[in-house]
C-alpha cells in the first residue's frame, strides 16, 4: 500500500466521509480574490481575516516546510430540508450545522489523532488546521478532489451536496495530489436567486457584509435596518443557499450523533429564547458553536425574528427586553416593538426621553418616525 492509500483509509477509519490530498499550495486565481474581499471590505468586522492575510492565502507563508495537504470532510447532511423551517415564524430557525456539538472539536480530536499517526508510523512532520486557523479550506478542498466551490461559493459534493465540514492535516511529505475536482454548476443559478439578502456580487463570490449568517454570527453590532426584515426568523446563520442546491438530491443524513438535532435546538419557540439572561444562556449553549455570539448578540437576532413574526402574543416579551441591561438589546427591542404594534410602541414612548445611549436614541427616533 501506498503512502497515500494508508492515510486515506486511516482518514475513513477514524469517520471521515471524505479525504483527498492536494498540494500545499493556493492558486493565483484564489489568491486574487482574496485580496479583492479583504482588500474591498468584503470581509466585515471579521479583522481575524485581514490580520493573518499573507498566512491565510499563502501556505508556503503558514509553513514553508509543508508540501501536501490532507483535506478531510464530514458529513452533517439534515434530515429534512432547512427551507421548511421558515415557515414556523414563532419559532427560530437555525443553521443545520449550528443544532449539536461544535464541529471543531469533534473534527480537531479526528484530525489529531490521523495527525499522530501519520508522525509516529510515517515519520513526517504534521499540523492540523480546522476553520479558525489562517487557511483557505474550499480551494484546497477543491484541489484534493472533494467538491467544486459552487456559485454560492461553498464546496459542493457529488456525493454529499452542500454538507460537508472540511478540516486539514498539513505534512511534509510529498504525496501524489489527486485530480482536482470540476465545476458542475452549469447553467443553474438556484443559490444566486434565493439569498434573501443579495449577498452575491456576482456568481462564486460573497459580500460577507449582507450574509445573514455574517451578520447573525460575526456582526457585533446592531444590524442595519435594511437587512432586518429579510432576516425573517434566522436566529442563528443561514442555509438557503446551501439547501436549494440540486446536488443535495444526492445527500444523506449525517449518521454522526454529535450532529443529529438536539431537540431543544430544532425550532426553538421565539418568545422563551428572548428570556434568557447570561447564565440560561450560557447553560443552554454548553457545548454549542451558539455560544460564540454572548447572550446579548443572541437574543438581538431573537428580537428581530420576534420583529418579523407578525405574533400580537409576543408584545409583552418584547416590551419587558426594553428594560434590558444591554443597549443592544434595547434597541433592536424598540425595532422589534414598532413591528409588532405602534399602540405598545407609542404607550412606551417616554422611554425615549430617559435614554441615555446614543445608538438606543437613534431606533426610538426611527420607531416614531422622528428624523430630529
Ligand atoms: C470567513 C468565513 C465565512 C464568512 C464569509 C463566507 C465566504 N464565503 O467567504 C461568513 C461568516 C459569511 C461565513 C458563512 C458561512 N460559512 Co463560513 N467560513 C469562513 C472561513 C473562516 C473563511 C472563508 C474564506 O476564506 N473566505 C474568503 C473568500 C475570498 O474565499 P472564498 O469564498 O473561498 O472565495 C473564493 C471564490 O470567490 C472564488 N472565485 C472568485 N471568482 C470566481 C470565479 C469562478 C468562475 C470560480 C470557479 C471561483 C471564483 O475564489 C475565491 C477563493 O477560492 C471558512 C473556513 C476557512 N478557514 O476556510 C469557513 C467555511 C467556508 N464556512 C463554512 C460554513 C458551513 C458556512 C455557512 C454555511 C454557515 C451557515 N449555515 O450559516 C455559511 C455559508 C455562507 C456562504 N454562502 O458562503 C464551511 C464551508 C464548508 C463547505 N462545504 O464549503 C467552512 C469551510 C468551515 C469549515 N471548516 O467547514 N463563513
Ligand atoms: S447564507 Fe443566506 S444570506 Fe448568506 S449568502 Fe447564503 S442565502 Fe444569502
Ligand atoms: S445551487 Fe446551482 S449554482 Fe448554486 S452551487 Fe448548487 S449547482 Fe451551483
């Protein structure tokens, strides 16, 4: 057996659903676009992207040692299709990959151990590198044969569609790439059309600014008017552009227990997630990627969903968030308010007088309609 035959089986063994092996190296073509999304602001308040860019498009900048890359994937493929949730407007919807255990350390424990067998039974040298870290993962994913970045700019598969976590094991070993893999997309443009944010400049590229999973996730702030509505019940990421992909018609559901739905995590109801303070929240996301925005990030994408709900029953739940420690969450609640009802909205007006946050000023200004 081969070299590269061993680590794939190793790879497999270990529960990866796929391994390819490409060359430690970015193209120029991928390394140009990510200087125009770094260097256009595409990237946000992401600063983690821009900070580490010479790292982050050039692998022979990361480690000048490392000659291939082991991309492994797994499966986190739902059971039912994400689309469906958002009809349930009471309720949050929340991204597939978001509704268990945090990928990273499942994927980080798998990668480390595949790492060590490579060190210890092939004696090259090895680092492991899974999302955070300063690499561009879909190219060399690409390159190693998995999937082709499709025009939503994520990787699709032929055998999993749009559901696949990658994670790397970098080595010195100079190992036989394989073919790296083609674009099926054709002619087809689902994921363009349905992005409720139009975040696609253009075909296989992402203004991460307008991407409701940036701006649910990543974005620090209150969320700019504009993209508020279009939010409609996303907590928590997003999935359209992934679950319209023809290509899932060959998915299957992930038989891994650490990503199957946690229950509490499929459609939670609206109006209890609003109620947390930092301790429930902290308790109900243990173990949870979720953790990652705070309490106060959190329940500012629930208020907006609240917002979009059209529900007159969550009136006092809103109304109580207007009292919040957090001015975040007061503002977005007074957006939330005005949505609901503007005979809550006005009887709670003279809140705005006792207003002593700027941003917080500004949304009731916008709620009454007052442009002083
Ligand atoms: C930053 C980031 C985000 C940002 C920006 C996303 C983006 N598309 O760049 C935000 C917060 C928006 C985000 C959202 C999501 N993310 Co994210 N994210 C990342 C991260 C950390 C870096 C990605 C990056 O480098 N972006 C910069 C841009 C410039 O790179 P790019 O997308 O590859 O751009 C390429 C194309 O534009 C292409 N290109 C340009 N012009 C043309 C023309 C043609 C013809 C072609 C073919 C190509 C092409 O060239 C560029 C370079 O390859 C990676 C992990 C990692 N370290 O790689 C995860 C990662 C991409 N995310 C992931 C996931 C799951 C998601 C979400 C699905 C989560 C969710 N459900 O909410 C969404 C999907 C949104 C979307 N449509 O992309 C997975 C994707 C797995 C996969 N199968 O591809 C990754 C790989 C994490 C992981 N380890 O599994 N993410
Ligand atoms: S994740 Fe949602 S908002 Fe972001 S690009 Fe895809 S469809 Fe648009
Ligand atoms: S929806 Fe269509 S265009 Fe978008 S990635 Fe899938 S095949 Fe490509």
């Amino acid at each position: 057996m081969t070299f590269s035959t061993q680590i794939k089986a190793e790879a497999l063994a270990l529960g990866f659903d796929a391994v390819g092996i490409a060359p430690a190296v970015i193209g120029g073509r991928e390394q140009a676009r990510m200087d125009a999304f770094v260097g256009g602001g595409e990237h946000g308040e992401m600063a983690w992207m821009a900070d580490k860019l010479d790292r982050r498009r050039d692998p022979a900048v990361l480690w000048p040692e490392a000659r291939s890359v082991i991309v492994c994937a797994a499966n986190y493929g739902p059971a039912h299709d994400p689309l469906d949730d958002l009809e349930r407007r009471d309720r949050g919807a929340v991204a597939v990959y978001a509704r268990n255990k945090d990928y990273h350390d499942l994927l980080k424990k798998r990668l480390k151990r595949l790492a060590r067998w490579i060190h210890s039974d092939l004696g090259a040298e090895v680092k492991v590198f899974v999302d955070t870290a300063p690499v561009m993962e879909k190219p060399l994913a690409a390159r190693a044969g998995i999937g082709w970045q499709g025009k939503h700019t994520n990787l699709v598969s032929r055998g999993f569609g749009s559901w696949l976590f990658l994670g790397e094991v970098f080595t010195t070993l100079e190992l036989p790439a394989d073919a790296a893999e083609v674009d099926h997309c054709g002619t087809c443009r689902q994921c363009l059309d349905i992005c409720p944010t139009a975040a696609f400049p253009t075909p296989y590229t992402l203004d991460a600014r307008r991407c409701i999973s940036y701006l649910t996730i990543e974005h620090k702030g209150s969320i700019p008017v504009e993209f508020r509505v279009a939010m409609g019940n996303r907590i928590y990421g997003c999935d359209d552009c992934l679950a319209v992909c023809p290509w899932n018609k060959f998915a299957t559901a992930t038989q891994e227990l650490a990503f199957v739905p946690r229950d509490d995590l499929t459609l939670p109801l609206l109006a209890d997630l609003a109620e947390l303070d930092d301790a429930a929240f902290r308790a109900y996301f243990a173990g949870s990627p979720i953790k990652r925005t705070g309490r106060d990030r959190f329940v500012r994408n629930v208020l907006i969903a609240l917002g979009n709900s059209g529900d007159s029953s969550a009136v006092a739940v809103v109304e109580r968030r207007l009292d919040d420690a957090s001015p975040l969450v007061r503002g977005i609640a007074i957006w939330a308010l005005a949505r609901l009802s503007s005979g809550a909205l006005h009887r709670n007006a003279a809140r705005a007088d006792s207003e002593t946050d700027d941003d917080v000023r500004a949304e009731w200004r916008l709620a009454l309609g007052d442009p002083a």
